[in-house]
C-alpha cells in the first residue's frame, strides 16, 4: 500500500497515527517514517494491520525483500 493509502484506512477506522503512536509506546515520528516505508517496526506494523484488517505483508510487501 502507498503510504497515502495507510494514511485513509487509518482515519476510516477513526485512528490516528497519534493513537498508533501512543498504543506502542512509541514518537508520532516513529509511526510516520514507519507508514512513508522510511523504517520498519513490527509492533507499529502490526498494530496498523489490526486496526485496517489488511495483512502487514500486503501492506508492506518490500519488508520481505529485507
């Protein structure tokens, strides 16, 4: 998924990347450069996979090159 895509099914389910933020214990920053595909945290990951309902490697797929 595109970053911008991430950014829509969040806020359809009515969750920020500030909630996302706050549920792992992590910066906003985090989350953001997490979403741009810019770092990868599996917990930050995974708490967005559950919130949208889209598997982490359909929303990431390049993770698996990694």
């Amino acid at each position: 998924m595109e970053p911008i895509e991430i950014k829509i099914a969040l806020l359809r389910c009515g969750v920020s990347q500030s909630d996302i933020a706050r549920r792992c214990n992590a910066a906003p920053s985090t989350v953001h450069l997490v979403v741009a595909g810019k770092s990868v945290s599996k917990k930050i990951q995974s708490e967005i996979s559950g919130v949208i309902g889209v598997p982490v490697n359909e929303i990431w797929p390049d993770n698996e090159k990694n």
